[in-house]
DNA sequence: CGATCGTTTGAGTTTGATCAAATGTGGTGG
DNA sequence: CCACCACATTTGATCAAACTCAAACGATCG
C-alpha cells in the first residue's frame, strides 16, 4: 500500500501549495487522514441533499459535480471538481448537505472520516486557514458561475467554462496540450450552463464550426486557445491559481501558448 | 465611544454564535478588532476589483454588493451583503480582489486591518472556524444565485431574491413583519438577477398584479409569504442560518407565518 | 424650474426553449 | 458477426421568454 493515491493527491497538494510550502509532517498527516479509497461508477451521488455529511473527500480521478434538483426536475450543477478539488469540506462545519454531490465519470476518491479531518487540523493548525482558503477559492469560481449564466450569451458561456476547465486541470498538473479529458454528455453540459441540450448542442456546431474546440469521445481538444478565451471573456485570476508566492513576477507562457 | 457598533455588530455576534455561543472575550476581541467604522455613500465602491485588500470588514447598516463587469460594461451583482456579513474576509487568505464591492445605499461599516485580524485569530482559534465557515455559508448562498440565474424564470427568480433576503434580514434581526427596506434601484435588481432593466420592471409588475408584493419607496413588503415562497421555489436550508444547536428539534413558525 | 435619475410603456427582434423525430454509437447477448 | 437496445447526438419546426430601442412619464433635488 505504498502509493494509493496518485495524481488528484499530487494535484491537491500542489493547490494547498500555492498558500505557502507544506511541512512534510503536514504531507503526511493529510496522506494519514485521507487513507480510505473509494470508487464510483458513473451517475451514482456520492452524496444527497438532505445527508448529514460523514466524511471529507478528495478526488484523485474521474469527475464529479455538484448539483441541485428543482422541484420541476430541472437540475442545475454548481459545480464541476476535477482531481485535487477536496468536497464535502462544509461538513466539517454544517450539518447538512443543501446540494448532492455525483459522479459524471467514474471517479476514484480519498477520503477521510470528519474525526480524521477534525484531529489533522488539531495537530496542524494551519491546515485549517489552507481549508479555508479552498472555500474561498471556490466562491471565487462560484461567482464567476453566477456571471456566466446572469450575463453571458450561451456561446460565450460555453467558451468560458471549457476555458476554466483547461485552466483547472492544467493548476493540477493534468490536460496539458491544448486537449484533456471532459466525459460530460451534452446534457450535463446544458444543466452545468443553464441551457436546454439541444441549444448545447448547436452552440457546440457553432464553436467547432469557428474552430475554436474539438469535442469528441468525452475529450476536449481546445484548437485556437486565444480565440476561444476572447469568445468566452476568459480571465483567469479569480481561479487564484497562478498567484506568485510573495512579490516575484508572474510568470509568462503559464496561460496563454499551447 | 461606548456604543459604535450597533444592530449590525450584534447581528455579526448571532451570526457567528449560530455555531456555538461566543465567549466574552472573543466578543472583545471582535469589538477591539473591528474598531475602526466608516461611513460610504451610496454608488461608491469600498474596494475595486484588482486592488489588494487591506481591510476586513463588518457592514452595520446599509446594503453592499459584490459585483464583477464584463469587458462589454455588462454588470453582475454576485452577492448583496446585509448588516452582520463581514466582507473581504478573503482578503486574509487572498492577494488580489477578482471582484469589486460597492454600496447600494450609504453603508456604515466597521473595519479591522489584516494584521488586527490575523492576530485576533491567533488569540482566538476558534474564531478562524467560524469565519471559515462564514465562507462556507457565503458558497452555499453563491450556489443558490448559480441555480437561480442558470434555472429559474425571471419572475421566480425575482421572488426567490425576495424571500432569500427576507430570510436572511430576519435571521440578523431586522425586517420583521413582512416589510423590509430595500434600497435597490430596478437596474439593479436587473444586474443582480441577469436580467434587462424593463424586464425586470414588468417582472415586477407581474409580482405586484398576483399580490405577493408591494415595492414602494425603498422598501419591500411581503403581501403574501407563502405565495412568494411557492412562486420562488424558496427553500431556506441553504442559508443554513435556522440550524439546530446540537439536536433539539427545528422550531416550527420561524419562516413560515408572517 | 430645469436637470437628473428612475420607472413605465410600446413595438419589434432575438435568443434560447420546446416538441418531435431521425440518426449515430457503444455495448450485450445470441 | 449481427441484431438489438439504450443512450447520446443531431436536425427541423415552432414557440415563448426576455432583450433592445425609443420615448414618455414621474419623482427628487439643487
């Protein structure tokens, strides 16, 4: 049991990095406390809304999402966790899950019990302000979720979200090239932008047709990455990942070749 | 200077005791913290996007918003934050503003510098989870506006800010009895919803014509809570304000009556 | 008493939704 | 290997929600 975590455990640590350098104590009390895995198939929740949440996930693989259901049936996701994302942090602080959580792909997850999570942050405080931060990054990607579906057309929706998709994914070290894994139906995507599929759909034909992506077998091949970020109004700071540790120069090259 | 803070302060403390009660000195720690108030007049910012935060602060009276602007001058509204919310809490954790937060109306707020803060959490660990989970709470409440902009009609959209804000003026004490002031301009309410300006008053008038409510001299009142409720599919557990201490059962009557 | 800002109304247009059906595709079992 | 099934994608036609443009109306304030 030498390695049972992989690339998305890489991937978080390289997040909670971007704070400041782990201690390797640090490292492994989060590889300690994160010691169960888990698999799940494709579409089935990790967790409903309604549950009292029991334990603290991180993805290693796969995709999930977020997701609320209307009582007219129609589902919106809030949100899309790649590898490295941890959920189901807010049950280390409320009591209820207001929202479900599910998997789009088969996902493998690491996980730990609340308890776990509970004494990690005990014995490292200054887990718990990288935790926080983690939530503050995500209101951060949230809100940008609101302006997406409050003001942009669906084109430029679509556009954008493939945009902090790549971004995302690149932070942690997966999808580089300009191409990477994105198994979501055509539906998924229209309850993620708030568009009904079929309008996904010719949104889709539109942004090929433009050259800009390549959608096929559950990948994403991203042609003309300049084009595709001024399609979408991509800017990427409120992803807060390539914030330069204290005052040196951001580095170039990081966001914008492919 | 006995009594600078008043009923936003005081709804900061219930806020924050819906956690667990505050001990005395926690209480004075945030007081001392928070010591410095200032007043902002209404459509002046108190920080832009880009800026580098230098303050934590408490909003004591007035209405806030969070907004983003697309390079079209297309504005988002991204949150409305209500006496007793602090705000640029990320401040602590983040470098750079990917948001700017302005004032709807004239705001007084109280204001504690970063280093007043951090020092506050050294002192009181326990504070750090719960402006943590203020984070939390902030993401749930982002998560709604998601489904609400991606899902919802304009005309349940609009009831379900309604009763959203009713909720969590109520949960700070404020605007009781079905009325609360509202001091939104329809434009906007249009960039807090996605919505156009015209649209936005039609959608009203429609509110207005079934009686739910009335929107008068800068003040809403609730004519039909129940109404409004159902026309906005309105359902409180994300504002996670009503949540139990440990497990006594919910009181019932809280949200529901007028 | 203008000036300014916010609200309201009307007319016409556009974006995106809905309904319905056809076409593709991947997997399973015979 | 083929037939079949379930599911996803695509297309066409129609409809409705919401936007835009333009102008009028109403408050509020110096």
């Amino acid at each position: 049991m030498g390695q049972p975590h992989g690339l998305g455990m890489d991937a978080l640590f390289r997040r909670l990095q971007l704070y400041g350098p782990l201690e390797p104590d640090e490292r492994r009390g989060l590889e300690a406390a994160f010691a169960g895995v888990r698999t799940v198939e494709a579409n089935h929740d990790l967790i409903a809304e309604g549950a009292r949440p029991a334990f603290v996930g991180v993805l290693l693989d796969g995709l999930l999402c977020r997701y609320k259901v209307l009582p007219g049936g129609e589902r919106q996701i809030v949100a899309l966790p790649t590898p490295g994302d941890m959920f189901d942090l807010q049950g280390l602080v409320l009591r209820r899950m207001d929202h479900s959580i599910g998997a789009v792909a088969r996902s493998t997850v690491a996980f730990a019990t609340l308890q776990a999570a509970h004494e990690l942050m005990d014995a490292h405080p200054r887990l718990t302000a990288l935790f926080w931060r983690d939530a503050v990054v995500e209101c951060s990607i949230l809100r940008e979720w609101v302006v997406n579906c409050g003001r942009r057309t669906a084109y430029a929706r679509m556009a954008h979200l493939f945009c902090e998709l790549s971004a995302r994914l690149a932070a942690g070290g997966l999808g580089k090239g300009g191409a990477y894994p994105l198994p979501l139906t055509q539906a998924d995507l229209a309850d993620a932008l708030g568009l009904s599929v079929v309008h996904v759909n010719r949104t889709l034909q539109q942004l090929r047709a433009e050259r800009l992506v390549a959608f096929k077998g559950r990948r994403l091949s991203i042609l003309d990455r300049a084009g595709l970020i001024a399609a979408g109004g991509f800017r990427a700071d409120y992803l807060h990942v390539a914030e330069p540790m204290e005052g040196d120069p951001p580095k170039a090259g990081k966001e914008g070749d492919s």
